[in-house]
C-alpha cells in the first residue's frame, strides 16, 4: 500500500523520491507527445476532414479549454482524495478519449475526443507538478522541475516524429491511438512507484465555479477564433467577449466572496507568485501559437511530409532541453530574477529574427531562430514555475499549482486562439483570388493547404504561390506579436520581481521556509 504524505516532515526522508519522479516522468512525456504529435497531423487532418482553420484552431482548443477549465477542481480533488490516485484517474480519462478520437471521422467528433483527452490531462498536469514540493526540498526541486519541464519538452519532439512516420503509413486516427501505449506506461509507473501524497483540509470542489470557469473560457475563446471570419465589430464576436467578461468578473466576485474559495485569490498577492505565474503564462502564450502555425509553414510551404516536418521542430525542442537541465545551477549563480529575464529578452530575439522569414529563405534560417526559441523558452519556464512552486505552502500544493497551471493553459488557449486568428486574418487579408470563383475563393481563403488543393485542382498555381506568401506574411506577424509581448514581459520582470535568494538545500532551511509561507 502506498504511504500518504500529508506533512513537510514526511516526505523529506523518503528515499523513493527519485524514483517517484520516474512516475511523474513518464506522465508528463504523454502529455507533451500529444500536444505535438497533434499539431503536425493538423495539415494532414485539414485536408481530410475539410478542416478550415477556425476547426484546426477548435481541434487544438477543445483540448486546452477543457484542461484550463477544470484544473482548479482537478488539484482540489488530488488534495482531498489523494494526488496519485487523481493522477492515475486522470491518465485512464486520457486513454478513453485516445480511443474516441482513433475511432471517429468528423472534425466535431475530433473536437469532442479532444475535449474527454483534456479532462484527462486536466488531472495529470497540475497533480504531477503538485507533487514535487511534498517530494522535494528546495534545493532539489528546482532541479526536479527541470527534470519534469524536460520530459514534457521530450515527449514534444517525439510527438512529431512518431506522428509523421504514423501519418506516413496509417490513417491520422493512429496518431490517437499511439496514446494507449504511452497512457498505459504513465499508469503502471504511478502505481508502484509514485507514493500517495493528501491534504484532506483543503476546500470542497465548487460546481458553479467549476461551471462559471468553462464558460467563460469557452465564451472567450469562440469570440477570438471567430473575430477573424466575422470581423472583431461583428454583434456575435461583441456578445461573446461581453458574455466571457461577465462569467469570468462572476467566478471572480463568487470566489473572493467565499470562505474557503476554490479559487484561491489570495495567492496572487504574493508578487513574486504572481510575476513568476505571468511569466510562465507568457511562455505558454509564445510556444502555443508557434506550435500551431509552424507545421502548416514546413508541410504547406516547404513541402515537407509529417515526419519530415516533426524532424525539423527538433532544433527548438533541442533548445528547450539544454536550457532545462542547465537552468539549476544558472539560477544558482543568478538567482531565478535575472534568469527568467534573460530567457524572455532570448526567446524575444528569437521571435523577432524569425519574423523575417520570407518564402526564399529555406530550413536553415528556420533552424537557426527556432534553436535560439528553444534557449529562450526553458531557462524562462523553469525558473518561473520553480519559483511559483516555491511560493505555495506544502499542503495546498494541489489547489495552488491548479490555479498556476490553470492560467498557463489559458494562455495557451488565447496563444492559439489569438495568434491563429492574427494568422487567419493576415493570409486572408493578403491572399489573391480576385479571378477565381466565388466558391473555390471561400475555401482558398480557410487555410493555405486549402488553397494549395484549389489551385492543384483548377491547375492554378500562381494561387499557391500568392497563399505561400500570405501564409508566410501572416507567421511574420504572429512572430513579431510575439516577440514584442515576450520583450515587455522580461521589462516587467527584471523591473518588477522580488531578488530572491539561492535555493535552501538542507531541512532546517526547508523547514524554515515552509513556515514563513505558512505565516
């Protein structure tokens, strides 16, 4: 039986620590295979489903909605009932909705299999980050979140791969049934070796909230995929960003209103929580939208196939690892502060070098500015979410690291959602079709790899050349958007974040610190 851990004086001594984070390993690496491995099957799925880009943005979004949405329950219900059975509950919802989406051929099933995949993922992400800090001093948590970090950003570069090879050979629902391996690995690893850790006093899941929550994200993201098709005065686009402004104003008011809130607002008064949090949001917001216009350049544009195009993501994937193993002993000898600048003012520089590209510039200027992204994004990322972590108390790890991660994945939502709808606006904007009919216009005018199956079927071909180079000027502008919002925030963190100390490495440290966050 497994033993609970409900006190920081516990978990201090447990000599399977390190085996435990194998557990959480390796159900970090199916989340971070399936965010990838979906985004590279995008192009394929468009042209066999009919998919315009607003459905490719619902099929990436489903998933994150619904994730972002219950995260905050997902970490309550792992504080009441015990982390790794949430953990493993959370693993077999993600199978369920691997096999649905195997097994379906519509783009709505697709975005309902997403959605039943994103209540999984909503239990696994924030409980695997919640456990580090009942499993880990300070000192040795910092490097536990690298490790954590980098099985995400591993499970990434795999997704790709494995899905173009799958894509190559077999229909695209095999990029879904992949998961049931991988799922099946997470489970049998938390279950012998992952220890159970609770905090039963923590606050009862909230329904409204939980309802408040989803709706309002829900509303906001429909408002941004809908604003580029509708245009942003449209009375359906205005209704929605009203409606999600007054859910979202609802949830906020209900929760500070309650005794024990599921919402803990109180956590964001911490200033360093709070910046660390944006930080890490920011990061997020970045690395969604260039995951989801990146595969449709390297397939559409430069014609590569799935695999191929998953071997050419590997250079900001590469990036990412060298900077998460390598960002403890940096931020040993810097402190998180002026790390996490550094990384933004890295990954802004990335963003802005890559929003030069243009249709001649080929792979290796790609290569180039997406090796510089990777840097940027992890000593970023895991500095910011290791002092995040450091600022919650042990026993409401769960409930706070919800709250965390819960505004990560709504950044990577409205990443999606606003830089793809900057996208669509752009290439539709830019694209030309004034001698092709009204029809075969419309659907040039969904996405690029449309445009390149009109022009392949009326024999067109300056029409692919003219949605190469709208496509390409719609990327520019996602990437300078990126580039400027990353710049601003590194501004705001260097400027703005608390100087903290080097991390504590022994237990009386620890033990000081854990009672200074309580008090």
């Amino acid at each position: 039986m497994a033993t609970v851990i409900s006190s920081p004086a516990a978990h201090r001594q447990d000599p399977r620590r390190w085996w435990a984070l194998g557990a959480l390993v390796a159900s970090m690496l199916v989340l971070g295979f399936d965010m990838t491995i979906l985004n590279v099957a995008l192009p394929t799925m468009a042209g066999q489903l009919d998919a315009s880009t607003g459905q490719q943005q619902w099929m990436a979004d489903a998933y994150i909605v619904v994730f972002a949405a219950l995260m905050l329950p997902a970490g309550l219900l792992g504080d009441r009932f015990g982390r790794r059975r949430m953990l493993i509950t959370g693993l077999g919802i993600f199978l369920v909705g691997s096999l649905i989406g195997a097994l379906v051929d519509s783009v709505e099933l697709v975005v309902v299999a997403r959605a039943v995949m994103g209540m999984g993922g909503a239990l696994v992400m924030p409980l695997a980050m919640a456990v580090l800090p009942a499993l880990f001093a300070p000192g040795e948590r910092t490097k536990a979140v690298g490790i954590v970090s980098a099985a995400a950003a591993l499970g990434a570069p795999l997704g790709p791969i494995v899905g173009g090879w799958l894509l190559d050979h077999f229909w695209w629902g095999s990029i879904f049934l992949i998961n049931v391996p991988m799922v099946a690995i997470g489970i049998t690893a938390c279950v012998f070796l992952l220890p159970e850790t609770t905090d039963p006093s923590s606050p009862k899941v909230d329904v409204t909230s939980t309802a408040l929550t989803a709706a309002g994200l829900g509303t906001l993201i429909y408002g941004i995929i809908e604003a580029p098709v509708r245009g942003w005065g449209d009375p359906l686009v205005l209704g929605m960003s009203a409606g999600a402004a007054v859910l979202i104003a609802a949830l906020v008011l209900r929760e500070r209103n309650m005794t024990r809130p599921m919402l803990d607002m109180s956590l964001l008064r911490d200033r360093g929580f709070l910046l660390n949090m944006l930080a890490a949001t920011l990061v997020m917001f970045v690395l969604s939208g260039l995951m989801f216009v990146l595969p449709q350049y390297l397939q559409a544009v430069l014609g590569h196939d799935a695999f191929g195009t998953g071997v050419r993501l590997l250079p900001m994937m590469g990036g990412l690892l060298v900077a998460a193993k390598g960002a403890e002993p940096v931020v040993r000898r810097f402190g998180p502060r002026a790390v996490i600048s550094c990384g933004l003012v890295v990954l802004a520089f990335a963003a802005i070098l890559g929003s030069r590209t243009t249709v001649d510039s080929g792979y290796g200027f790609t290569a180039l500015w997406l090796s510089i992204a990777g840097l940027g994004f992890g000593f970023a990322v895991v500095p910011s979410m290791d002092s995040a972590l450091g600022a919650l108390p042990v026993e409401r790890a769960g409930s706070g690291t919800g709250l965390l991660m819960t505004v990560r994945q709504v950044g990577s939502a409205i990443g999606i959602a606003l830089l793809g709808s900057l996208l669509a606006g752009v290439y539709a904007d830019r694209l030309d079709t004034g001698k092709l009919p009204s029809a075969a216009a419309d659907t040039a005018g969904d996405s690029v790899v449309a445009a390149h199956a009109v022009a392949e079927r009326l024999g067109v071909p300056g029409l692919a050349d003219s949605a190469d180079e709208a496509y390409v000027d719609g990327m520019a502008t996602v990437l300078l958007v990126s580039g400027v919002a990353a710049l601003v925030t590194a501004l705001l963190v260097a400027a703005l974040l608390p100087k903290t100390a080097p991390a504590p490495q022994d237990d009386a440290d620890m033990a000081r610190r854990t009672e200074h966050a309580r008090q």
